[in-house]
C-alpha cells in the first residue's frame, strides 16, 4: 500500500490510528467537560441526585419484589454501578475543565504581564518626556525676565541718550561762548 508524502510528514500516534474515522473536536469536548463541571458544582445537582438516589432506594426497598429492578437483596448493586460510572467519568471531566481554565488563566496572565509591560514603558518615556519639557522650559524665558530686559534696554537707551544730550548741549554752550 502506497502511502501519501502527506502522510510521512507527521508520526503515527494511537490516536490517530484508532480514532482516525472520528472527527474528534478537543474544543467541543472541553466546553462539555466545562458545562458538567459547572453543573455538577450547583446545589441543584446535588438536590437532585439526592432526591434520585432516595427514590431509587425507596422503591427498590418497598416495593413489591416482582417491580423491584434493583433489590436490595443484592445490595442496590445497579445504584452502585450508575454511581461508580458517574464518578468515574466525574473525576476526569472535572480534571479537563480544570486545565481549560488553568490554560486560560495562563494566557490572562500573560496578556496581563504585556499589558503591564507597556503600561511601564509608556510611564518611564512620558516621566523622561516630561523630565525633557522641565529642562527646555528652564531656558525659555518666561513674561518677568523678559521686562526685566527690556526694562535694563531702556535705562541703557536712556543714558546713552542722555549721555548723547548732554554732550551735545555741552558743545553748543562753548561754541557760543
């Protein structure tokens, strides 16, 4: 038998081998396995498997024998198998909702170690951003200082003026002498 070049790229497991006709999907499973999880952590399951259990052994305990289908006679030996077959699907279903959510509470981690991550190296560049405006603004010359010049500009204007004034007006007095 002539196998596909497909085929050789992947190993053989046992699963595929026995379960290769079924169309398995492990997403399904595992939201089934969550839902029966979740359903049998509610009060109104253990409500009602309390109540079936008391029904099953009422009946099997008080009815007459040829109804009985369980009798206790036998020890309730069918209750025994129902509840045995629940608890061990139970244990492992449980199990699997478990890793589902522990795989998700993983990837959450994660995402939240990113968001963190950034969230940090968003803060550090604003805090040298802001770190960068106080040093510029320490050059820029703010509304008082400006005044201050121009007001020394002036006095400086004024007595070179004066200055400039009075020379002049020194000239013009010896020249009319």
């Amino acid at each position: 038998m002539a196998r596909k070049w497909d085929d050789l790229e992947a190993p053989v497991t046992s699963r595929r081998r026995f379960f290769s006709g079924l169309n398995i999907s492990q997403e399904k499973i595992g939201r089934i396995s969550e839902g029966f999880a979740r359903a049998m952590g509610t009060g109104a399951f253990l409500l009602g498997m309390t109540l079936f259990v008391t029904i099953w052994l009422t009946w099997n305990s008080l009815a007459p024998v040829e109804l009985q289908f369980d009798p206790r006679a036998l020890n309730f030996t069918l209750l025994t198998l129902i509840l045995s077959l629940q608890a061990s699907y139970a244990a492992p279903l449980i199990l699997l909702a478990q890793n589902r959510q522990d795989d998700r509470d993983r990837v959450k981690f994660e995402q939240d170690r990113q968001r963190a991550e950034r969230n940090l190296n968003d803060t550090e560049y604003l805090a040298r951003e802001v770190a960068a405006l106080r040093l510029a603004l320490e050059e820029v010359a703010t509304k008082d200082f400006v005044q201050d010049e121009m007001q020394q500009l002036l006095k400086q204007i004024d007595s070179r003026l004066e200055a400039g004034n009075d020379k002049k007006g020194n000239r013009g007095t010896k020249s009319g002498n």
